[in-house]
C-alpha cells in the first residue's frame, strides 16, 4: 500500500546507503532505492501483499523454504501448515491492535492481506510457498545487484540491462503463475461441466421414465433448478476463463515488447560495439574485452525466451482441451510467432568469431580461429552434435551472402581450406559453448575473375573472408536453424613480400568501415582526423602509446608538403597506397610500414624510454639544436629519404668558421642494427654527447651498451694465439669533436654536398701472440658502408656466426677486388644465374661450405627462405 512503501521511502532516505554489515534480509532490501527499489515494490504490488512481508519479515525469513518444492506433491501437507500459521499470525496482528484511530487503518490493511491470501491459496498451499520462494530470492538478486553497483564501477548501460533483465525474470514468474491459475480455472470449468452433463443426464433419464408422477416431476423440478445454476456458474466461469486467457495473452505480449527492447539492446548495441572493438584492436587499438559480460545476458534472454516459448505451448495444450473463446483468437498465433523469431534471431545473432584469423593469410600456412555461442549455456543445443564448417569467399560472394541470406555451397567457394571441420564443445564450469579451429591451412585460393571495375584491384587489395556455418538443433529437434558468420576481411598472399601492400589494405578497412556495412565496402577517402587516430593506434600498438599532435603533424607536412594542417583535409586511399610521396619514389604507407617495422624490430626499448625524437623533420631537428647553448648535442630522427631509416642530426663547432652547424649522419637500416645495435653506435661515435636538450648520452643509453668481453675470455683467447675483433663506428667524413682525437675516430675527405655523413664502420685488432713490430697501434679496416654486408671479424678460431657470414665480404690488405659475398654466392648457387635474388631454398650448410667454412660435426642446419631470414634467424651470436 501506500503509507508502507512511504515506510520503506522514509527508512531509505533516513538509513543512507546500501550497508555493509549482515543484518537481516528484510531491512537491507528496504535500503533499495532508484531502479532496484522501483522493483521491489513492483514485486510486492502483484501476488504477495507488500503489507505481508513488511510486518512478518521476521517469521518468512525464519522458515525452511529452501526444503520444499512447490513441484512436489508430497510436500503439500507442510505448505498447508505454514500457509494455516501464517494466516493465524495476520489474525493475531489484527486483534492485538488496539482499537483507535491510528490502528484502524493498519487492521483494515491486515483483514484485506488475510481475506486475499486465503482466497488465492487455501486451495493450493504449495503456490504458497513458490510465491514465497519467489519474492524472496527476487529480493536477494535486486541486492546483489545493488551491492554489485556500489562496489564495481559499472556503466550506466550495464545497470540498466542488468535492471532490465531482472524485471523480465520477474514477469516471467508471474506469467508462469498465471498460467498455473489458468490450468485451476480450466480443471474447474471441465468438473463442473462434467457436472451440468451429470445433471443433464439424469434429468433426461427421468423424463423418459414417468414425468405425470408426483416423485418425479419433483425430481425433474429440482434438476432443472440444479441445471440452471451450473449452467450459469459455467458461464460465469467461463466467461473469466475467456478473460483470464486474454489478460495472459496481454501480458505475454507486454513482456514479449519489452523482451525485444533489451534484447536489441545487447545483440545491435553492445555486441556491435564489441565487434567494432575487435576490428579497432587489429588496426591498434585497445583489446574488446572478455565476453563474459555479454555471455550472461545472451543466456539470461536464451533462459526467458525459451521459458516464454514453454508457457505459450501450455497456453495452447490448455486451449486445445478446452476451446472455450467469444470469437476467432489469433492473439496466441501471433505470440508463437513472434517468440520464435525473437528466438531465431538470438541463436543467429549470438554466433560469433571471438578469435579472429589472421586477416593477411599466407598460403599453406597454418592459422586458427575460434567461433562462438553466446547463448548457447542456457539452451539444449550442446546436447546435440553440432559440427562447424570454415570455407574462404571473396568479396562478392560475401555481399551476395548478406544479401540473399544464403549459404554458398562448395562450388561457390573461393579456395581450399585444410583441417576446416570442427565439433562444437561445451565447458560446463565457464558455461561457453565454442569450436576451435587450431590447425587450419589455406591449400588453394581461386581469385575473382578480371571483369568489371574488380579487374584494377592488386592482389594485395582483394578481399576474402572466412564463412563459418552450422545448424543447430535445439529441444527435441522441433527446432532446428542455420547460422553462419564471417570473419573481418583477409587478403590472401603467396610471399612475405607482399605482407606490407596487403596490411595497407587491411589497416584502411578495419579503421574506416562502418558498423552494419555491405561486406566489404569502405570510403576512398576520409579526414585527415581520423587518418592520423588511425596511425597513431598503428603506432601505440607496437610501442605502448601513439602519437602526439606535434608529431602527427611532421606526418600531415609529408603528405601534403606547404599545406596549412587542417582536420577536415581528405586522405584517399590513393595517397597511403598508390600514389609516391613528393619528390620520392616511394609511397607513404612503405615509409611508415618500414618505419614502425624498424622500431618494432631494433629500436622498442629506446623509443619507449623517449631516446628518439622519431617524427622530426630535417629542418625542425636544426633549428631545436641551435636553439640550445651546449653543442655536441644530437636528435635521433626517423629519414625523409629513406624507407625504415632513422639518422642522426648533430651540432658541432666548425673549426675553420668557428660557427656552431648541424650535421646528419646517414640513415641506418634495420640491417645495420642487425650488425650493430644503436646504443651501441651511439657510444662509439665520440661527436654525439648530450641528448637533446642536454643529456649525457651515457646516462639515458648506457643500460642498453653491449657490455664489454671479461678478460678472462680476452686472456683465454691470447694464450692461444688468436686475435679478438670488434666492430665500432665511425663518421667517415665530418668534423672532428675539438680536444678528441680517438684512435678509433677517423676523418677522410670533406663532407658530401649533400650534408649527410658516410659512415664507416672499423674493426679494431689486439695480437695475443707474437705481432709485427708495429703491432702496438690498433689497425683500422675501411669498409664502404653503402653496403652494411661488407663487415665482417678479420679472424676467428672457429666458423664465424652465420649474421656475419651470410652479409660477409672480405677486404683484401693488396687492394685487389673482394671474392663475391657469402649471400651472393648462395644466391647464384641456389639461381644459378649470378646475383640473381632467390625466393627460397638456401641451404646453411652449403652458404657456409662456399665462403670457405668447414661444416663437418655442424649436420642439421637446415634451410632459410632467403637471406634476410638467415640474417633475422641469426641476428643473435650463437
């Protein structure tokens, strides 16, 4: 009633939050406020008066309603005596009330509890006690919910679902005690039309007897008296059958309406929401999350929609027995319908990739994926053997699926996948029903025809996808659909070079699609807004955080070169893939694939301790050295001119003009680091001293130095006779630091016209057994470092490590022309054409047997595909 739910608003608003201590379930849940208190007093408004559970909250908590079952027939007898005790203890409230004007209302309240009680349950206690159970096991989920929001920070969203979802397990418990009272109604009606024909029966047989005789024509009067009362108590009856079903009818569709409202709630807002997470986190961005989340409420609705679809049978079981109705009834039609396809729409909707295959797929190369039912938990699906299929379709194919909801059968198909066949597993502790494919393998690939505008695409722009599909059979088999779902767009290549062009691909796609969209339709262009959000998760996904304005804006003037940076300027697909940026001879996409590849590979560690400036162009990196007073100073910024380069711009005092400039060293490649890591070359370079603005080098990379030989591996190495090697690096023709002048350093020539400085790379040697007189002095090698694969130790007691030998050419003490390098030689072995590039099949052993090493003891080395893979096999020494 009124003056007690204004109780329970004046205890809420008195006793503050939701408590932390135990106390008594009753006199927590009177805390509940907002959505959860709306509940509350919904639940009590309906079957059970709220008047009940406030003034006996005590003795229903008390009672052992967990030991009977509402189901059970056995245990009527002991419902009947709680329902009798419960209803002598409203009796007693009511007489121990002094009789006044402030108790009459509360007596009043009591006697109308005490009279609706026992008009709806003396016939049937057990309803009693699944009432009982009901509302209090409702109260400790609305607590729970409540507790949950005040301890986790949850989203308004998912509060609102999770509110929305227990009101339909709350509706749905009424409608299944309303169809219960409806089967009561229909039982009453069929006795008491068995009745009327007893009645009937015997009145006819009397007729036919003697109806002229005293005895029966009052025979006949008295059953036709007794007719006509059953005849009206069954119209009565039969009428509030007739409006008992309609209001069952009515709430069903009520809650059918808003079954739908929260069930697109979670299948077109929070799954799409989480599908687009998954597609941004290929491109870089954060990880979507675990499913666990949507999983629950994809069973809750699985657990409703299917409990509906039960009570709707029963509902026409009821009506098939006893037709009773005042004209055509389609309501009940219309409901099967509708719960159906609410139904058919959950199960195909909640079958999704929840692992992703790789989207560049390599050719007879293994990969996996992992498909999943969501709602697959609360229904009877694993109980059957359902099988996953996995085929590869290209573009068109993939649209004509979206549009004619149809599944390709095998000659439709755009290739051959091994190993696609796989039985869907149910795990009963996590609850997931899920197929994993571990071990599947792209054997053959059928590209679309070369017709229509498809036939100026490149192989790295065409677009496959993976199709998943299977047919789940649910219940006894009454039910059986077909699913399918396809993957985020792959683009299939034969060799490893094409990886870059077809991640261009597949970065424009999965940063620029649209949620709903045609597969796989994307814009030729967008703003350079989301253009630079896109690179910079690219970025953050191999270095841990993206890229600041500044440096997005160094990009933007790579593109469009004397350009003001303005959001809104359009970035087509053109200008990342196709078109060479201004004045080179490479696109952008190759210069910022190479260098984020060049970053990941070399230089991880020092770009996120901030050591490399990175995005710096040539004339910004001058201008921030001259701006600073101390010079020796020197900026690490990624090349203009050169793919996966990054360079090194320093300031020096010029000795001839006593004026402070700025030099830049030329670019490293990742094949340099390969030889010799950049801390490394940092520290032999004596010109590079402070960090910008003005940090000893030392400080910030002294952790990342190769530590230094110990000298007993020096010592052991002497006593043997053999000399020991390193590489360092030196600038080759720039100024001299004033004051240094290092046995390593060497200064050859005047600087380039171009500003940059050669680099040379020196291999210094001590004797460890007798020398030549004027071994004293460290021998300085020359090598031309246009070429980072001519270096290599000038001796060794043992084959030298394979990075050095497959990138080794030797230089000659006469001056005469090097034998051809180790990698050359293997490439005309494998080619048989001189210097010609192979593509596979480079045998270790023979690379090594060529240069001259023995490889006797050394069996099982096996092949490498090419020698930038010996080089990244290797790039350790071993």
């Amino acid at each position: 009633s009124a003056d007690v739910q204004g109780e329970l608003a004046e205890g809420a608003l008195k006793d503050g939050p939701f408590p932390r201590h135990p106390m008594a379930q009753w006199e927590r849940a009177q805390r509940l406020t907002g959505k959860h208190g709306q509940l509350l007093r919904e639940l009590y408004n309906t079957y059970f008066p709220l008047e009940a559970r406030h003034y006996f909250s005590d003795w229903l908590e008390a009672q052992p309603w967990s030991e009977l079952d509402a189901d059970n027939a056995q245990h009527a007898d002991a419902a009947g005596q709680l329902f009798t005790k419960f209803l002598e203890l409203i009796e007693a409230k009511i007489q121990g009330e002094c009789v006044d004007n402030n108790s009459f209302l509360l007596r009043h309240q009591l006697d109308n509890v005490c009279g609706t009680l026992r008009i709806r349950y003396h016939t049937n206690p057990l309803e009693f006690v699944r009432m009982v159970k009901h509302c209090l096991s409702t109260e400790a989920d609305l607590l729970q919910l409540e507790e949950n929001a005040s301890s986790v920070d949850v989203s308004p969203q998912q509060s609102t679902i999770d509110t929305a979802i227990h009101r339909l397990r709350m509706i749905i418990s009424e409608v299944e005690n309303d169809v219960k009272l409806l089967q009561q109604k229909q039982e009453i009606v069929v006795i008491q039309t068995q009745e009327l024909w007893r009645v009937s029966s015997g009145m006819t047989a009397v007729q036919q007897q003697d109806a002229q005789s005293q005895a029966n024509k009052e025979q006949i009067r008295m059953l036709g008296k007794a007719k006509t009362k059953l005849e009206e108590t069954l119209m009565r009856e039969a009428d509030s059958l007739v409006a008992a079903r309609k209001n069952l009818y009515m709430k069903s569709d009520q809650m059918l309406q808003e079954y739908k409202l929260v069930q697109d709630t979670v299948l077109d807002e929070e799954l799409m929401k989480w599908s687009r997470a998954q597609q941004l986190h290929a491109v870089g961005g954060p990880p979507p999350g675990p499913l666990d989340q949507l999983q629950i409420w994809c069973q809750e609705l699985a657990d409703i929609i299917w409990r509906c679809r039960r009570q709707i049978q029963q509902m026409e079981h009821l009506k098939s027995h006893l037709p009773v109705t005042d004209g055509p009834d389609v309501e009940l039609n219309e409901l099967n319908l509708s719960v159906n396809n609410l139904l058919c729409l959950l199960v195909t909707r909640t079958f999704i990739l929840d692992k992703q295959p790789p989207q560049v797929l390599k050719t007879m190369t293994r990969f996996g994926a992992c498909v999943r039912l969501l709602a697959g938990g609360k229904l009877t699906v694993y109980m059957n053997h359902t099988e996953v299929q996995a085929h590869i379709i290209n573009e068109k194919q993939a649209r004509n699926l979206a549009k004619e909801n149809t599944v390709p059968v095998k000659a439709e198909v755009s290739g051959e996948i091994c190993n696609n066949t796989k039985v869907m597993d149910y795990n009963k502790a996590s609850g997931t029903l899920s197929a994993e494919f571990n071990n599947m393998s792209l054997k053959r690939i059928k590209r679309p025809d070369k017709k229509g505008p498809e036939h100026q695409l490149a192989v790295t722009e065409e677009k496959f996808c993976i199709l998943f599909t299977s047919k789940f059979s649910m219940g006894s088999g009454e039910l059986v659909y077909s699913v399918r779902t396809i993957s985020l767009p792959v683009v299939v290549v034969v060799h490893v070079n094409q990886s870059p062009a077809a991640e261009a691909t597949i970065m424009w796609d999965n940063a620029f699609s649209q949620p709903g969209r045609d597969p796989f339709i994307v814009p030729d262009s967008v703003s350079w807004a989301h253009m630079a959000h896109a690179l910079s998760l690219r970025f953050e996904s191999i270095n841990s955080f993206g890229l600041a304005e500044s440096l997005l804006s160094v990009v933007f003037s790579k593109v469009f070169p004397g350009q003001p940076e303005d959001p809104s300027t359009s970035f087509s697909w053109s200008k990342l893939y196709k078109e060479p940026l201004p004045n080179r001879s490479f696109t952008f996409w190759e210069w910022f694939y190479g260098t984020c590849d060049l970053v990941k590979r070399h230089l991880q560690p020092l770009w996120q301790d901030r050591l490399i400036a990175g995005f710096v162009s040539r004339q910004q990196a001058e201008d921030m050295l001259l701006s600073q007073p101390l010079h020796d100073n020197f900026i690490l910024r990624f090349s203009d001119s050169e793919v996966g380069g990054l360079t090194t711009a320093y300031s020096m005092v010029n000795s001839n003009t006593g004026q402070r400039e700025v030099y830049h060293l030329q670019p490293w490649t990742a094949r340099d680091f390969t030889v010799r890591a950049l801390a490394d070359r940092i520290h032999d370079l004596s010109e590079l001293r402070y960090v910008y603005p003005n940090i000893d080098k030392d400080d910030v990379f002294g952790k990342y130095y190769t530590p230094p030989a110990s000298s007993q591996a020096q010592t052991s190495s002497s006593n043997i006779g053999y000399v020991t090697t390193r590489i360092i690096v030196v600038a080759e023709n720039g100024p001299r630091p004033n004051g240094n002048s290092s046995g390593s350093m060497e200064c050859i020539g005047s600087p380039s016209p171009t500003g940059t400085l050669p680099m040379t790379s020196s291999a210094t040697m001590k004797m460890g057994s007798p020398a030549p007189a004027d071994s004293s002095a460290p021998i300085s090698i020359s090598m031309d470092h246009t070429d980072t694969s001519h270096m290599t130790s000038l001796a060794s007691s043992a084959p030298p490590s394979v990075t050095s030998l497959a990138s080794a050419s030797f230089c000659s003490p006469s001056g005469a022309p090097p034998p051809p390098s180790a990698s050359a030689a293997a490439d005309a072995m494998v080619t048989g054409s001189e210097f010609m590039p192979v593509e596979s099949g480079i045998n270790i052993a023979e690379v090594l047997n060529m240069a001259g090493y023995s490889t006797d003891g050394h069996a099982g080395l096996g092949t490498v595909d090419s020698i930038q893979d010996l080089l990244d096999l290797y790039s350790q020494e071993s």
